[in-house]
C-alpha cells in the first residue's frame, strides 16, 4: 500500500477555457493507487485504520451494482488481509450474472449479500443492519461498519488532505458528490478565498443536508465555502446519455485522460458548461478533481 501523495495536479490546455480567460487544472486523484484511486483512498484510509486498532478484520459495508467503493473496499481487504462483505442494493441481483464491478468485488474475496430495495434504503437505521448481519451469519460487535461511499466523519477527515493539497493553486475546485463526504473535507482543507464546486450524480435535493451533518461531525460545524450545482446529474446514477458519452470520448481525445462515466464525466460537463455560463471570471483558475478511473472489464 504505497499511495501517491500528494496526488498530481496538472495544467490542461482547452480552448472552451480558455476563450473565456479561464485556466483549467486537473487534479489527478486517480492515479493515488491503482486499485484505490482518488477518494476512495482518501476514505477509506483512516476507517482501515481505525478498525485495524480495534482489532475488526471484517468490514462490512454498502453500495449498487456499480459501486465504485465496492471495488475499493474489496481490493483493500485483499491487500491489507481484511474479510469484506458488501450489501448490494438489489435482491433481483442475486439472479443474474455478475456485472464486471461486482465480479472484481468478488475476485478480490468480497462476499455479496444482495438485499431488496426498501431495506436497503433503511440501511443507517441499526436494527435493519444488525438483522442484514444477522442474515449472513455475523455479528455487530465482530464486524466494522463502513456506510455507504465511504462517508463518515473519518472520511471527510481524510478528504480534507485534498483541499489542503490544492491551497494556494486555483480559486475554484470541482469533485463529483455521490455521499458528499469528499466535498465535505475538500471544503474543509481549502485556504482562504477558494470553494469547492460540488457536482451531485444523484437526484434530489438531499446532498445539502448530508454535506452539512458530515461536517458538523468531522470538525464540529460548517467548514469551508462549498456549494451545489444538480443539474447535471443526466437523469441519475449510473443514467448514460449520448450527449454525456460524446463530450466524455472528446475529452478523452483532448487531454489523454481515460474519463470514468458515473462520476467524473458529469463533474467535467457541468464545470465545463459553468465556464461557458460565464460563471467565473477571466483570469480565473477552476481545479478539476478526478477521483475515478474508468469501470474495469471483467475479472
């Protein structure tokens, strides 16, 4: 477990930028670990910590079939000697041929347990994931318990690394938010004078709140000017669009950069049309974080 820090941060010349006095830098979080890239380094790092002090070599934790921290978690339990079991959200799942992600998950020795969708989405509430655990023939106290993305005070905590790496290199900063727990420790470790932009991959109107509660836990209170933009979500999670596929093979095709579709196209859309908005002005320089790479193919 050798990772990449502090991650690189590279200039990227794009004339949709730049016509409008715009400097774009790409922060390249993916290439921390080649098998924990980007945040999920970041947020898994300091809970692998604390359940290695607490003598927990099973972690359990949660995520969709194309769950990106899933496959961290797994290739870390690999790496690092830890049992992992993932509760998948989708019992009609467990029926089907395993999609690439999950069969990375699996190859790596992770268990799947597939669960039905309204017990899934009660998956914070204790009772539902002690009987979850129960089902699979574990116990609460044997087990560590990481939420769904990575995103608990730990994480942000961890992310907050980031915001500190990128003080001083640009006024605004761009990460994709699917938990929030990355947008809430970048806001965090940012220096005076700069925000973080938070691109959500879901709908609704949650992330808000899911960002302002992570802070209040990590640091006590609010930390950092951060803020929103949901249109970009392209219909949903893991919703693909022609439009989102040919702007991420163009981006692709300027900068070199294997573009991962769920989060990082998204986040790469919506900053790139903030910019033509005039949403920031000349002179200004806008921080890309990549915090993913590309889904795998088959193991």
């Amino acid at each position: 477990m050798r990772p990449r820090l502090p991650s690189p941060l590279r200039p990227a010349e794009d004339e949709r930028f730049a016509r409008h006095g715009v400097r774009l830098l790409l922060k390249r979080d993916d290439l921390i670990h080649p098998e924990l890239p980007g945040n999920k380094w970041r947020k898994l790092a300091p809970n692998l910590r604390s359940a290695a002090a607490g003598d927990l070599r099973t972690l359990v934790t949660f995520g969709g079939a194309y769950s990106n921290h899933l496959r961290a978690t797994a290739a870390a339990g690999r790496l690092l000697g830890f049992a992992t079991v993932g509760i998948v959200r989708g019992q009609e799942l467990a029926e089907r041929p395993l999609n690439p992600s999950l069969a990375r998950c699996a190859a790596d020795g992770m268990r799947l347990c597939f669960v039905d969708r309204a017990t899934y989405r009660r998956k914070t509430e204790p009772a539902v994931v002690s009987a979850v655990l129960a089902r699979a023939g574990l116990g609460r106290e044997s087990v560590y318990v990481i939420p769904e993305g990575g995103s608990n005070a730990l994480a942000a905590r961890g992310c907050a690394e980031l915001g500190r790496e990128l003080r001083g290199t640009a006024e605004a900063v761009a990460v994709a938010c699917g938990t929030g727990g990355t947008l809430a420790g970048l806001a965090a470790g940012l220096g005076a004078g700069q925000r973080a932009l938070g691109f959500p991959v879901l709908k609704g109107d949650f992330l808000d709140r899911e960002v302002r509660d992570l802070q209040l836990a990590a640091f006590g209170g609010p930390a950092g000017d951060w803020s929103l933009d949901g249109r970009f979500h392209f219909g949903g999670f893991a919703r693909l669009s022609p439009v989102l596929d040919a702007f991420a093979d163009d981006f692709e095709d300027r900068h070199g950069l294997p573009v991962e579709r769920l989060y990082v196209a998204r986040m790469l859309y919506g900053l790139t049309a903030l910019v033509e908005e005039g949403a920031f002005r000349p002179g200004t320089t806008v921080a890309a974080v990549i915090t993913g790479q590309p889904e795998p193919s088959s193991p």
